[in-house]
C-alpha cells in the first residue's frame, strides 16, 4: 500500500469502504464490476452504474417467471400487479414515507414526474410558482403550466446562516431574496405583481414551491427544514400577502442516491426520483411519491387503458378509477422494468444510504481538498471549484459531487472541453457543460442576462464546444462518487489534474513560436514524398505520383460525401465502416471507381457525367453546398455497403467562406474566393516524415516497460495529402507560405487533432486505442488544442480579374521551398476545427 492510501485511510479509514458489510469496496469493485477495470468512472450524478450480479439476478427473476399486463386477472397479470404493489412499498419505505400518508405514482423518470406536477397542478390566476435559482430544467418547465393559466412565477435565492448540522430549522436562519415576477398576459404587472413583491389578492388557491435536496449543478444540499417553514410562510422574505395554501415539491433525482429525504420528518407533498441514479438498472422509470392530501388535488384531464372505471365511445361519459396510482399513471406501466428495482434495492439495502453518503462523501472531501492545495509554480492556484464546498473543509457533511474549472498560470481559463477530451484520453469519466441547470450555472460562473444572451447570439448551445466566450466559462467540469467508487478513482484523477494541468508549459518546446521574418526559410532538401487523393470525404484515398490542382486544392479531392437518412454528414466517426471503402480516380478514363469488402460489384462513377438529380443546398460543418444526386442504384450500394440508408452526394458549388482580415489595398483575404469542396477548413493537410518518427520515438518511450503492446504510427494515420521528407521535426509549424514547382501554398495553422486518428483498420475489423493522441496531447497541447500536421490553402494561381486558372500538377519527389514569412493576404487565424479528409 503506497503512503498516499495510508494517509487516507487513516483519516477516512472509519467512513470509507463499508467496514460492517458483508464485503468491502475493494473486494466488491473487483467481484462485481469488472467492466470498470482500467476505468475511472467519475459521472455518477449523471448516472450510477449496475452491478454484475443485480443484473444476473434481474435476467434470472425475467427468465424464470412469466409476468404479464397487470391490467388484467390472469395468473401472470396477478404475479406482476403483486411484484409492482410491493415495489410501491420499496419505494416509500427507501424514503420513510408512510403508505397512510404517501402514495407512489411510477413514471418513466423523475422528468415526467415534474411534469405531471405541473400538468396536474390546480393552478389559478391567483396561484404563485416559486423555485429556487438552483434547480434542473425539468423544474423551471413547470413555469410553463403556471404562466399559461395566469398565474406569477418567482425564482428566489436561498440564504442561509450556518451549516446544515448546526440549522436545526429556526426561522431566522434562512432569507429568500427574489429575482423578477414573470407573468403573462395583458395585466403581466397588474395590481398583485409589482416590483418584485406579491401583493394580497383574493380567493382561494394553491401555490407551489420547488427546490432540490441537492443541486446537481454545484452538489450543494439544501436544508429539508424548509419544508416545513415555507408551508407555513416563516421565512424572511418570503411573500406572506401571497394568499393560499403553499404545498413543497422536492426534486430528490440527484440527492437520493446518498440521502434520500425522510419524508417522515420533512413531510414534502411532491417528491421525484429516478431510479438509475440510485442503481443504475432500469433506466427509464422513476417515481412521484405524493402526498394524499396533495394528491386529491391534481386534476388530470387525460385517461387512457387502465385509468378509467367506465368510459362510453360515442358520448361524453368516463368514470376515472378511485386509485390515485391507477389515474395518474398512463396506460400499462413499465412492468418488467418495476419488477427489477427490488434487485437494486437489495444493493442499496446491504450497504446502507448512511454507509454509502459516508464512503462517497470520504472521497470527495479528500478529491476536495488536494484541489485546493494545487498550485501551479507561480503560486497561482490551479482548481476553482463552485458551491458551498469552495474552502477546505473537515467534516463529511459535503455532497459527493465538485464541480469546478481550472486556470492556466496566467489566469486565463482551460476549456471543459479541453479538460474532457484529455480525461477521455486517460479513461476518465466526467461531465462537462451546465447540466441542465442554468441558474446555478449562471450563478456560479458569474454570467449576466446578457452574457446569457451574447453567447446564445455568438452560437453557443447547450453540448457545443464553445467552452470559453469573452475570458468567461459558459459552463464547467463535474465528477461525482458513487457507493462503489474507491480510492484509487480519486488517486487516478488527481494524478490526472497534475500531469495535465498544473504547471505545464503551453508553448511548444519545438519550434510552434512562429519567426517573423521576411527571407526563406534555408532547409535542406526538403522533398514531395507522396500524394494522396480522397475523393469520397471519410472513406479510402489513393496514391498518385503526379495529380493537377484545381482552385479547391487537389482536384477532386473530397467531392463527394455520404448523407444520412436523417441528413446528417457520414463520417468514420458514426461509421467505422467507411474506413473499409476503396477509391481510386483514373484521369484518362473520366472515372472514378469505388470498391467494398461488402459488395462484389465494383461501382463506376463517371467524373464529366451531368447528374439530374439536384437536391436542395446542405449544410456542413457550418459550410452551405449546392450538391447533385445519384439515382437509388448508386444509393443503394453505398447503403449495402455501409449497412445504412444513405445518400450519395457530389459537391456542385460552395457558398464562399469569408474572412475578418484584410490583406494590400484592402482586400479580404484570398480565403474568401477559396472553393473548398467537402472540407472543413484548410484544403490540404501536410505531415512531415520526420515529425512523424519523432512521434513513435515518444510513443516507444511512453509504452517501454509497462507491458503494453508497442504502438508505431505512419504518415497515413492522420491522412495527409501530402507528405515531406528531409525537415527536421516540427518545423513545418513555422512555416507560413510553402512553394512547390510553380504552385504556392498558404499555411491556415496547425491541424487540430481528435480521437479519428485513434481508430485503426485490421482485417476490416475497426480498432480503437488512446494512441497516438493520448501522447501528443502530452506535449501538442496549445490553448485546448492537439494540434499535428499544418494546414493549406491553395493560392490558386487566378490571373487578375479575369478568372483564368493556370494548370499546375504536383508531383513526388519535387522540392518543397518554405517560408517563414507571411504573404501580403494571409490569413492568420489559427485553425479550430477538425481537418476534414477524416
């Protein structure tokens, strides 16, 4: 045992790894989640994962007993209604609810449960939705019911004196402070909603309020105490001329799977879940424990099978059923599903909730507190992590969730997604972005209505990569612990953020910083080493001694595309399959031939065919495209040949690409008359021979001794178009203008790299390693980017404004003349999408 473990232990030794079950977290990990082995699954607040023998026991219990729909009398429809009333119980008694006093309504998530809080809910124009700024979406949508029948919504903030052990409820802990009324309608600021207060009104009505047992954005929990307090209106701020009864509704998704709420002491009248994030299996249900009372008050317009008592066809007349269950829940509920929870129960039933909050909560404190400690060597520190959990603390009252960034040493921030893709990299699972909860996001990161609004204008949506806008996160990275978690997940990520993250240097120690001079570059003997063509984006390429350029770059390259049913572009990274397609083009003959380990026709494609079948403009990468259409027999083949309905396309023209720099006499850049074909950005790719060997020289050195097969890369891993020979490693970074024969390339910057240069083909059989991007980005990193190879432009050799395109060829073994200084026009933007020969 290393001295790091012992430390730990020593100081988490009582709480962590389940000292009075059966078996420890060790021996559990090992028996019963092999699946995890070299993995660091650090996601468990989006979703837990299932052991081997809970879904042994599931598969054993399915296959061994024949249950049937419930909505019926039959032997098999009678030994499923009897499994789905003893999982009600379950249910209720995981959160000490009495059956006297709660109800169990199943749902297909703690999502559907919201909104059938919200569709259910009697609300009025009198009625107030009130919930706290740290809430999932799945909450905010309940507005949506509220202000389509009148009613104000108010989001607030929870302020609170002391710790959640030393608040033992008393009124004057806690202050609601109030963000802005919505309303809709004409009187959206009448007499009851003005300047952020509610005034007295009349009548009868219900008015709700939700928060979280723990929000999942930040892992900060809440005080339960408020249950009580704002059912009876005693909290500072809180609006007491709001006029009606106010019932609680309690988002428990996130935090019953370490405390669940006792219902029996914090008597809420709505609570949801879902069941995945207690134990992983079965996805798709979840659960709306609801109070009698509360229950007798939602008003559900819909019936469907097994909700009704009588219903007549052909007049108005329906008789719901007397069973709050029966009513609320649509149809016939997922019973098979149902049937299996009590397997996951029986996990969570060994373990205890109190052991598993106690081991998780071990390790995230212990995660918690070495984050802070990081620094990077100007003292600056590394991890600035959100939420109530931002000091150092010592108890293990803390959530098992951190949710944090991370600050170069100049202050600047690393990207989630820069921190993402590096963790994948190293088998590390986290999350990434706001989880769905914009309030938190945008509280903990600082973010105004208008920056919200800037960066929603600038592009940025929820999964994208826009991590970093103006200097600012627009989200942030999470890792959450769950009951079979260990120490070594928390020693691995944390071995993770020093290798990667802290004091490392950003510029490259070969040669990146570009030389801004005006003479050529002396090199020696730098030569064209090969060719390559790929005229279908994503599928094979071919080798050419010599090929003509065109104005997109190497005629015909990438052309033509694959489109899916559903339109979107086809890729290896959705269809390893396109790896295995065969192209070659035959300049004398007008063809291009394309051939398939999966069809024994080889399919002709006449290059100076005028095609009929146009289609509408389509959209790539951002690029919109004029296309020609094939007929459904070259479709068809292509379909066989893949195993899916897809749409064989030619590029006929491209919208032209404009650029924000001027060159002389204030023209655009030359990027803007650049036809690009199928391509992202740049319209070659150039990999140096000798950056290559420099490669498999670190790839050598990374994988000696550790018992791992030896990882060799060549030129064509990363698929070029052309390669060189005789530069020394690297050097092509500063290259800015390139002159081979009488043709003239511009560099657009180095090529970003993803995991496609990770997926190898053998025998038709797609391979998937960490290699070689895991290594590069060990000293290839810059700014978020794994940058190797360079890209070009083709300076397409126009005269004037007559449009008159000179012939040039390329061809193997010409010279190959760089230059360090930029052309009068170049454009210097740094390339930030992906190459697109992939």
């Amino acid at each position: 045992m290393d001295q790091s473990k012992e430390e730990f232990l020593e100081r988490f030794g009582a709480d962590y790894g389940y000292p009075d079950a059966p078996r420890g977290v060790d021996e559990m990990r090992a028996a019963d989640f092999k699946r995890l082995e070299g993995t660091v699954y650090l996601d468990h607040a989006g979703a837990t994962l299932y052991s081997e023998p809970q879904m042994a026991d599931v598969v054993k219990d399915l296959t061994s007993n024949v249950y049937g729909n419930p909505h019926s009398q039959s032997d098999s429809s009678m030994a499923a209604s009897d499994l789905v009333t003893a999982a009600r119980h379950e249910v209720l008694k995981y959160f000490n609810a009495s059956p006297r006093d709660y109800k169990c309504i199943f749902t297909s998530g703690a999502t559907a449960a919201l909104k059938l809080v919200g569709e259910c809910f009697p609300w009025s124009r009198e009625s107030c939705y009130m919930y706290t700024m740290e809430n999932h979406n799945s909450v905010l949508g309940i507005r949506e019911y509220a202000l389509s029948k009148g009613a104000t919504v108010l989001a607030v903030d929870i302020n609170e004196d002391g710790d959640l052990e030393s608040n033992h409820g008393s009124p004057s802990s806690f202050k609601i402070s109030t963000h802005s009324n919505q309303r809709r309608g004409e009187d959206a600021l009448s007499h009851n909603c003005q300047n952020g207060n509610l005034s007295a009104v009349s009548g009868n009505n219900w008015n709700l309020f939700a928060f979280p047992s723990e929000c999942n954005f930040s892992g900060q929990k809440f005080n339960l105490n408020l249950v009580k307090l704002i059912k009876e209106g005693k909290v500072a701020g809180f609006p007491s001329q709001q006029q009606g009864q106010w019932m609680v509704l309690l988002d428990a998704a996130k935090g019953c799977a370490t405390e669940p709420p006792n219902l029996d002491v914090y008597p809420a009248d709505f609570v949801v879940c879902s069941f995945y994030k207690i134990f992983g299996y079965p996805t798709g249900i979840g659960a709306l424990i609801v109070k009698n009372e509360a229950a007798g008050l939602l008003n559900k317009a819909y019936f469907s099978g097994g909700t009704v008592a009588v219903s007549i066809a052909d007049i108005d007349f329906v008789k719901k059923r007397k069973s709050v269950e029966q009513v609320l829940e649509d149809g016939t509920i997922s019973f098979l599903s149902i049937a299996s929870l009590r397997h996951g129960f029986k996990i969570i039933g060994m373990l205890t909730t109190s052991a598993i909050s106690r081991h998780t909560a071990s390790l995230a404190t212990y995660v918690r507190n070495k984050m802070l400690d990081m620094k990077h060597g100007n003292n600056k520190k590394v991890c600035i992590i959100y939420g109530h959990q931002a000091s150092k603390v010592a108890d293990l009252k803390m959530s098992p969730t951190i949710t944090f960034n991370l600050k170069r040493e100049d202050g600047t921030w690393f990207g989630y997604r820069e921190v993402e893709k590096l963790a994948s990299l190293s088998g590390i699972h986290l999350r990434t972005g706001c989880f769905c909860n914009p309030g938190a996001c945008a509280k903990y990161l600082g973010l105004s209505h208008s920056d919200l609004v800037s960066n929603f204008e600038a592009g940025h949506v929820c999964w994208d990569d826009n991590d970093v806008i103006k200097g600012k996160p627009t989200g942030a990275v999470r890792i959450s612990f769950g009951y079979m978690s260990t120490y070594e997940d928390a020693a691995g990520f944390l071995k993770f953020l020093q290798s990667s993250f802290v004091s490392k240097p950003i510029t490259f120690s070969n040669g990146l910083d570009l030389v801004d001079n005006q003479s050529q570059q002396v090199v020696p003997d730098v030569r064209l080493k090969t060719i390559t063509i790929y005229p279908v984006k994503s599928c094979q390429g071919f080798s050419a001694q010599i090929w003509p350029l065109a104005i997109g770059g190497l005629k015909y390259d990438r052309e033509w595309l694959l489109q899916g049913s559903g339109g979107e572009i086809l890729t290896q990274k959705k269809v390893p399959e396109l790896g295995s397609i065969r192209t070659l083009i035959n300049l004398e003959l007008g063809k291009l031939f394309i051939e398939s380990p999966k069809r024994k026709d080889k399919l002709e494609i006449s290059l100076l065919e005028n095609l009929t079948h146009l289609t509408a403009e389509v959209d790539v990468y951002g690029q919109r495209y004029e296309v020609e259409s094939y007929d459904d027999n070259v479709n068809t083949w292509f379909s066989e040949a893949i195993g899916r309905h897809c749409t064989f396309m030619r590029c006929s023209s491209s919208t032209n690409r404009s650029c924000s720099h001027t060159g002389k006499n204030g023209r655009l850049c030359r990027d803007t008359r650049s036809k690009l074909s199928f391509v992202n950005e740049g319209q070659l790719l150039l990999i140096s021979e000798e950056s290559v060997s420099d490669l498999n020289s670190r790839l050598s050195s990374s994988n000696n001794g550790n018992g791992k097969q030896r990882v060799i890369v060549d030129a064509m891993r990363f698929r070029p178009n052309i390669v060189i020979s005789g530069s020394t490693p690297y050097n092509e970074d500063n290259w800015r203008r390139i002159h081979i024969g009488d043709a003239y390339f511009t560099s657009m910057g180095g090529c970003n790299r993803c995991q496609m240069i990770n997926l190898q083909q053998n025998s038709g059989q797609v391979i998937k390693s960490k290699e070689p991007l895991a290594t590069l980005a060990s000293y290839r990193r810059e700014k978020g980017k794994i940058l190797f190879g360079v890209l070009l432009n083709y300076e397409d050799g126009l005269d004037g404004e007559r449009e008159i395109l000179a012939e040039r060829w390329l061809q193997v073994g010409q010279e190959v003349h760089p230059s360090t200084a930029a052309t009068p026009e170049r454009c210097l933007a740094t390339v930030e999408s992906l190459h697109t020969g992939m």
